[in-house]
C-alpha cells in the first residue's frame, strides 16, 4: 500500500487524502459518544455532514446542535479545520510539531495543495500559515464570544464562538445554535456579521495573497496575481451587495453580508427559501465564482472569473490578447480558466437536472442552488437539502468533493497524466466561429 501510494502523483494523492478524511469523519459521527440520546442518524447523512465539512461547505441533511454531542460537534470542528487548510498541510504540520523532517514528496504534495510554484520556503509557509490561522480564529471567537455571551451560559457561549470562528474563517457555513435557524437570529446584530464577514473574507483571500499583504505593505508593491485577486474580490463584493439589495427586502447589512457568505461561505441571516428567483440567481452567479485560489473557498475561483471576463470583453473589442492591470495572460491560461468554467456548468447544470428529476416536487432553481452551493462549497440552502432522496444527497457528495479538490484535479487524479511530446505536427484548422 505504501509502495502504491509513493508511485501517485501529488494531485491523486491529494483527493485520496480528501476522500480518506471524510471516511474516518462519517465512522466518528455515527459513534455513539457523538449522537444525542434518543436521536438516530442515517450513515448517508453522517457522510454528507462529514463530506460537507471536511469540503468546508455547510450544506446540512440534519442539524449539527440538534443531532450531535459536543464530542460529535468537536469533530465537525477538526473535519472543517482540516478541510479548510488542507489536508497536506495538517500533516505537515503535525510532522513539525513531532520534530520530524519534512520529506520531498511531502514538500511536492503541499506545493500542489497551495499552488505555489518552488519549494523554497515551504516549511516556513506552512508555520506561517498555521499561525495565522490561529490568530484569526482566536480573534474571531473572542469577537463573536461578546454576542453569543448576552444569550447563552458560560461554557456554550465560549464552545459556540470557537465553533463558530473556525466555521467562517475556514469559509464553512455549519452552525451549532439548533433548530436549523444558522444566523436568522442575529440578523440586525452588527458586530457580529461585521466579525463573520471580516473572517470569510481573509479566509477567502488566500493565505499567499495574506502573505503577499504582509511583505508588500502597500497595493502598488504587491504580485499581479495579488492584485487581481484584491480588485476582484471587492468589485464582486460591490456588486453582490447592490444586486441584492435591489432584488430583495434587505437591510444594506443583510445585502453586504449576503454578497460575503454566498462567495464560498454559506451563513445566511435571512430565509433562503423566501428569497425571489432574481435573488437567488445573484447568489448563484456569486457561488460559483467562490472564493480566490489557495484559499479555504471553493468555486471556479476569481482570477479564472477575471481571466473570462477580460478574453471576453478583449474578443468583442477586437482584440488578440487580454490585458488587465498592464498584463498580458497567455494561451494556455486563457485555455485553463475556460475549460474549468465549461466543465464546472456542466456539472452544476447536470447534477440540478438529475435532482430536480428525482424530486419533481422541488422547483428547478432550488436544485440548481443547491448544486451550485455544493459545488462552490458554500453551504447556502433553500431549505431543501434535509428532503431530498439518497441518490440526490449522493450526488451532492460528490459535487461537494469535486468542487473542495478542484474540477480540473479531480479529473487528473483520475486519468494518467501523459506528457506532451515536441511541437504538433498536424496543419491548422480554420473555421469561422460565431
């Protein structure tokens, strides 16, 4: 077996990594000492509670407070932090904590994870990470402990913003208040949604983009890559925020709140299943584009949106190539960033129709957000995931898991990676397009 693993290339070992964690998290929460006396849950909802959460999604066939010890809840809280800053990543982390060296092969999976390109600095990266990760939970769970203090006794309020903190920082919309109520009734409270979105944010930048934040000190010293990230997440931010806030009967808080949690997050301070169809829609598009890469996000991610949107508006003005910030993408990103988009709506749009088919009572859109929400790990729900049949909570399994590894990983950990050999020898083909 171990002979088998060390032949696998980073990015299959990878998602059996993914795919092992969220074994061990179903045969955790089915164990006794996580299970509240009196309740009884189905081992396809124990692995879709623990799929969703080592996909840092939050989509929930039962509810976590309802349903599950403090124990069992302790382990929804590992799976998220696992899921969250990579499996590979833990496990070095481990390893450095036990004083062990760091092997190649363990510096090449964590090279793949973050999508970083050298190994130089690796183990730093990873400390680095580790503490930050700390520090942003830490401050988080403070923060929220001042709200979640004024309504419940000592011990549940200090577990609940611990909880709490490490759902939102690692982008993972799972509640621990019952009643399958998420942030509904904290709607008007400001602090809170402020420390939340606060931490979905930064979760969803991307530890390299943090780390670029940190070194540069200023936004003209930063990477292109940086850049893009920063600028785009605030325009979608912008814009997330004025689409519902025009669609729907929101406070301006709600609306921004909203915009933050539907990029990859999934806490939600009012109803999903009374929003309209065009608020939905706006959250769709935003679930799918998600969070940026190397993040704790999901989604096709901002820099393939911006990669689109710029070839896009590039093509219509007649133009060969696509510029943004005085840069230049080259073919094979341009290639990427539209084969990834392709085959992440024919996921979405296959598995809806799937869903939508074996539930017929369920409406299209609702099923579409819900495949969108899996995909992007985001966890936002119109209230139909608890009622859905096993084969479609099966389906939404795998999308979650497509959508934490990547489309595009997914796919090479399956097939065998073939190197190109020398230039093409075929002649060019010329068709007229449009």
């Amino acid at each position: 077996m171990i002979r088998f693993l060390k032949k696998q290339p980073p990015g299959r070992l990878i998602a059996l990594g993914f795919a092992a964690v969220i074994l061990i998290g179903s045969a955790l929460l089915m164990l006794p000492i996580s299970i509240r006396p009196g309740v009884e849950v189905a081992y396809i909802d124990a692995l879709f509670t623990s799929t969703s959460a080592v996909c840092v999604t939050g989509l929930i066939a039962v509810d976590a407070y309802d349903n599950f010890t403090v124990f069992g809840q302790a382990v929804l809280a590992g799976l998220i932090q696992i899921g969250g800053l990579g499996v590979t990543s833990v496990g070095v982390g481990l390893i450095l904590a036990a004083g062990r060296r760091v092997s190649i092969k363990g510096r090449s999976l964590v090279k793949e994870a973050l999508n970083v390109d050298s190994f130089q600095g690796m183990v730093r990266l990873i400390q680095w990470v580790l503490k930050v990760t700390l520090c942003f939970e830490g401050a988080g769970a403070v923060l929220s402990f001042l709200t979640f203090s004024q309504d419940y006794p000592l011990p549940r309020a200090l577990w609940t913003s611990v909880f709490h903190s490490v759902a939102a920082f690692n982008n993972s919309g799972f509640d621990i208040l019952g009643g399958m109520q998420n942030l509904i009734p904290y709607q008007s409270d400001v602090l809170l949604n402020l420390v939340t979105c606060a931490l979905i944010i930064f979760g969803g930048l991307g530890f390299l983009v943090m780390l670029d934040i940190r070194r540069a000190g200023s936004f003209r010293k930063l990477t292109f890559h940086s850049k893009v990230v920063i600028t785009t997440t605030a325009a979608l931010l912008a814009v997330g925020t004025l689409l519902l806030k025009a669609t729907e009967d929101m406070t301006w808080l709600g609306a921004f709140f909203h915009s933050v949690s539907a990029r990859t997050a999934g806490f939600s301070t009012y109803s999903m299943g009374e929003l309209t169809n065009a608020g939905l829609f706006t959250l769709i598009l935003l679930m799918f584009i998600g969070a940026c890469p190397g993040s704790t996000g999901g989604g096709i991610k901002t820099t393939t949106f911006t990669v689109l949107a710029a070839t896009i508006v590039c093509t219509i003005r007649g133009k060969s190539e696509a510029v943004i910030l005085r840069h230049r993408f080259s073919t094979p990103t341009v290639y990427k960033a539209f084969t990834l988009t392709f085959v992440s709506i024919l996921l979405v749009f296959i598995d809806a129709g799937v869903i939508s088919s074996l539930n017929p009572d369920i409406l299209y859109i609702d099923c579409l957000y819900e495949a969108t929400s899996a995909f992007g790990t985001v966890g936002l729900s119109a209230s139909v995931t608890p009622n859905l049949d096993p084969i479609s909570k099966l389906i939404l399994i795998f999308t979650m898991f497509v959508g934490r590894v990547g489309p595009l990983s997914f796919g090479l950990s399956i097939l065998m990676r073939h190197k190109e050999k020398g230039a093409s020898i075929y002649p060019e083909g010329r068709m007229i397009i449009g």
